[in-house]
C-alpha cells in the first residue's frame, strides 16, 4: 500500500498594499540674513527652479549640486549689474587674481570647472575639487569693446534644462 500523501496546500497570493506613498523630499534647507530689509533677494531666498528641485539632493553627486547652487549665485548676481559691468570670480585663499566668467562646468563625483580669462586676456580654467570650493563673484567694467555686457548666468541656467 501506499501511503496518501496530502496535497501540499496553495499558496496564498500575497496582499498587495495600496501603493505606498513615499513622501515627497524635502527641499534643500538655504536662509540669508541682511541689514537691509530692501536688499535685492538672494539664491538662497528664492525658490529653486524646476529643472533644479526635479531631483532629489540625495540622487546628485557633490560636483553636479554645487555646479548647480553655483549658477544661481552667478544668475542672481548679475540680475543686480548694471549695463556697464558684467561677472568675474576672485581666487579666495590665493593670489591667482581674477577670472573673468565665460564657462563652467562638473565631472562627477566632485570637480567642478571654470572656464575665461584673467585680467590680462589670457585663457585661463580653474578646476577645483568641490571640498576646496570658495569662489568671489566680482563685478568688473565690462571690456571696452565690447558693445553689451557679457551675461553667462541665463546661457548657464538655460543648459541645466538639457539634461
């Protein structure tokens, strides 16, 4: 004789559970302080932009945040220049001068690069490592020949979209 074998007993199918609501990230923490109540606001006190907020802080490397917070400073300085003036950046800790803005930019993980010339016209890059990040904007004359001030911070924010 064999021996009955009870069947095995069906799996139940797991219960699914509402779909779980991951709650929405927290908006980096940023705040400004000024003597004067009618100062122009900063980038810290304005909203991020979308193209900024869309992804979470967490999910950024330290090279592409700071290049991002770096083109809302650069933008919002030069929204308070007027037509005879247009940015630089002073080298804080060093006496490298001035670099006159024309381009920046990061490569993952954690360098981020500037791109101009300096006060005397030559061609010049910064490339720094995102823990010695400390930039000066300067306002400087904008160069003689030049009929309209250079502006880079639009053309910068502009391309933070393409991603």
């Amino acid at each position: 004789m064999t021996a009955k074998t009870k069947p095995k007993p069906k799996k139940k199918p797991k219960k699914t559970k509402a779909a779980e609501v991951k709650p929405a990230p927290r908006p980096p923490r940023a705040r400004a302080a000024h003597c004067d109540e009618a100062a122009p606001l900063t980038a810290e006190q304005k909203p991020l932009p979308d193209v900024v907020a869309d992804t979470p802080v967490e999910e950024k490397s330290p090279a592409e945040w700071a290049y991002e917070r770096l083109i809302l400073y650069i933008q919002n300085f030069e929204e308070q220049l007027d037509n005879e003036h247009e940015i630089a950046m002073g080298f804080t800790g060093g006496d490298a001068g001035v670099l006159r803005i024309e381009g920046i930019g990061f490569f993952d993980p954690d360098i981020v690069t500037f791109y101009g010339t300096d006060d005397e016209g030559a061609k010049t890059q910064l490339i720094q490592h995102v823990s010695q990040l400390s930039v000066m904007l300067r306002a400087l004359p904008k160069q003689t020949e030049a009929p309209e001030p250079t502006r880079i911070g639009f053309r910068l924010a502009k391309d933070l979209a393409k991603d």
